[in-house]
C-alpha cells in the first residue's frame, strides 16, 4: 500500500491515499482525502485536489507544495507556473500504468495553449485594448499607478475554464502579472464561488484590462464547457467518434472560439476555408454536378488537403464518394435515415469518413451516435453558447493577502455583494 500512494500527484502526497477495497485489493482509479475521507477520482488534476485541500481543509498552498517540494514553502509569494512546467509536473506524477492514451487525454486539452502563435496573443490583446480605449481613459485619473492585487472568481461551478492565455496576454500588454491558482481545462466548484487567479499591477493598467480578459475568458470557458459535456454524452454512450465545431464563429474571435473546442475536448473540424475543402449545395449547383466539383477542386487540393461534400440524401452521398470524396457530410438526415445511409457508405466505400450535421442540438445529439458515423458537428458549440460569469475585484488594502493565495477565502473578504 505504501508503495502505491508514492505514485499519487507529488502536490498533495501524503494527503490522498488509494482505495482499498474490502478484497484487501487497491483500486487505484480512486483516491482517499485522509482528513475527511473524501473520494475522488485518481484521474483528477492536481490542482483539483490542491483546491480541496485549500477550502475544505485550509491546507495553505506552500504547505501542499512542501510535501514534496521542501524548498516551494519557504517563499512567500505565489508561484507562477507556465504551462510547460505544468505539464511536465502532471506528466510526471502518473504512474506508468495510466499513462494510456484516455489518462493523457485531459491533460493534452490542458495544455492547448502550446498551439497558439505568441505573436497572434500579443496582436489580439492590442487589438482588443486598442478597440476598448481607442482614446483618453478618464477613469484612470482617480484611480493612478499605484499597484493593486485584484482577484478572478469564477460564479459556476462545474464550468471549464478556457481562455487563460489571452487574459494573461491582456495583462501582460499593460505590465501586470497573472498567477493562476487552477491550469486549463479545469473544473471550477464544487463551491458556487471558486477563487481562480490573482492579477497584480498599476491600478489603472489593470482596469484597463478588466473587461477584454473578462470577455474573452467567458466567452472561452462557455464554449469549452457545452465541449466537454458534449463529449461526455459520447463517453457514457460509449461512442468513440469525433464531436466538431464548425466554421459558424465569431468574426475577429475565432482563434479563441477554436481554442476553446480544444480545451473542451472537441474537435474544431476545418480552422478556414484553406484547411479542407468543403464543397456545399451551393459549390455543386454552380459545378453542375457532385462528381465535377470534386473532380475540380482535386486538382489543386492534391495529397495535401482532403475533400468533404455536404449531401442531402444517400444517393449524393454515394456519388461523392464515388468521385473520390474523403469525407461526406450528411446534412439534415432524420436519425433513422442517417444511420442506414451512413451503414450502407461504410459497406461501399470502407475509408470514407461520415459526417452528421444539421439539426443537431445538446438535447437530441444521442440520436445520432452510432457504429458508423465518424463525425457529429454543431453549430450551437458557439452559436448561442452561454457564457461563464467570472468577475476581477481590486482588493482594499487590508484584504490584500501577505502570504500564498488560497483556494477558498472567507466570503466577506472576496469582494463581492
């Protein structure tokens, strides 16, 4: 048994312990909190558990961080973690037994952020705070330079949180800092009001990034979360394919919406029209027919890019794929209807690619899994998403904390009504 609890997250070893079972056997898929006799499960982020710890227990951060970092006590500031050493660290403490691809598959969303071009955050964060204050900012008059800490909660709990590389490219554009208490793609909660970040700088620098970050973080976390709770419908019904976004984005914004697809664990399908061909209704009646469009756009698609045709019934699907399509969409199909056209594809053209769209909600999205159907996209992953409500609070002086931020913090210091 000791043996085994060395393989939980070194954060807060010592603190968890594996599941015995009453067969004298370990389950090693759940983990034991060894002050309250909590459960949850081992797949869990570290930082998840740390917030336990921290608002249940009020096990301050360095003493978490101590029991396997003697030197991370001693300091009394916050530590800020980039997502490379984050990565590196939940890496690390897996065992190798579930370092399997289901295991990696959060933390993979988790570090998202790796994909995005440096240069196209700063030039984002610009834009958005250039659009905000293309002029004077009479406020900063009264509140100055002087430094300030402000606090991000988060109001929802069970949200995703997604975005946090651009707020802290707003921030840093301004010459504040960000210490982020949670790493992407966490689950904020359990409590309604969850303490996710501390933004430190000039006082007028800082509220001049309120409401850019605030914007695009819970826009982000919106759509990470419909995400998420999209590909655990798919989980708990057992369907292995690929739940999409489409190209319905915002305009200006769509870096962050399909980063966010990401983070969520969707797919974003084609990021533009240069990603994929897609050849819709419109493509075909101005080719004059499937089999000429596809031929067409063959020729400069090459072995390069691949090419998917919006069809309406089976019969535009089977020609499609005859004219070697390598993707069929089926748009508007009734459930019934998809599955058997998708079964019949399947049986002529084994390589081919199906794709469900049209008409699909949250709420009907069951109706389309199944064995043949490879793809299932939404509009709604960003169309008519609900937001995440997060709200940044300056601090007055005596609520400025001295030493490591907590989770959790008493309600009256929190900033809020």
């Amino acid at each position: 048994m000791e043996r085994d609890e060395k393989k939980l997250h070194g954060p807060v070893n010592g603190k968890f312990r594996f599941k015995q079972l009453p067969n004298g056997t370990v389950d090693k898929s759940i983990v034991i909190c060894t002050i309250c006799s909590k459960e949850f499960s081992y797949h869990r982020s570290s930082s998840s558990l740390k917030y336990h710890l921290n608002a249940k227990h009020l096990v301050a951060s360095s003493q978490v961080r101590a029991a396997s970092d003697p030197e991370a006590g001693a300091s009394s500031q916050p530590r800020q973690t980039t997502l490379d050493q984050a990565f590196k660290h939940e890496m690390t403490d897996l065992s190798p037994e579930t370092r399997d691809q289901e295991s990696m598959v959060p933390l993979l969303h988790a570090v998202a952020a790796h994909a995005i071009p440096p240069q196209a955050l700063t030039q984002l964060a610009r834009d958005w705070l250039r659009e905000d204050t293309p002029n004077f900012d009479p406020a900063g008059v009264c509140v100055g330079s002087g430094d300030v800490v402000a606090r991000l909660f988060c109001k929802m709990a069970g949200s995703i949180l997604a975005g946090g590389p651009f707020f802290t490219a707003v921030f840093t554009e301004l010459g504040c800092t960000v210490n982020w208490l949670f790493p992407e793609a966490a689950e904020m909660g359990p409590d309604g009001i969850t303490l996710v970040a501390e933004v430190r700088g000039p006082a007028r620098c800082l509220l001049l990034g309120e409401r850019p970050a605030l914007n695009c973080l819970a826009r982000a976390s919106g759509i990470a979360t419909r995400c998420a709770r999209l590909r655990a419908m798919a989980a708990a019904a057992g369907w292995h394919g690929e739940v999409a976004g489409t190209r319905k984005t915002t305009p200006g914004f769509r870096l962050v919406e399909k980063y966010a697809m990401l983070v969520g664990g969707a797919s974003m399908h084609r990021q533009d029209l240069s990603g994929m061909a897609m050849l819709k209704d419109n493509h075909v009646w101005a080719s004059g027919s499937i089999t000429k469009a596809v031929q067409a756009t063959r020729t400069v698609c090459g072995l390069t890019s691949k090419i998917e045709v919006e069809c309406g019934s089976t019969e535009e699907a089977c020609e499609a794929a005859a004219a070697g399509a390598d993707i069929v969409m089926l748009d508007n199909l009734p459930p019934r209807e998809l599955h058997a056209a998708a079964l019949l594809l399947k049986q002529r053209f084994p390589a081919l690619l199906v794709e469900a769209s049209g008409g699909v909600t949250p709420e009907n999205l069951p109706q389309y899994f199944g064995p043949h159907v490879d793809i299932i996209s939404l509009g709604c992953v960003t169309q008519g998403c609900p937001v995440v409500d997060f709200s940044l609070k300056v601090q007055k002086p005596s609520c400025v904390p001295r030493g490591p931020a907590r989770g959790a913090v008493a309600a009256a210091d929190r900033g809020l009504p």
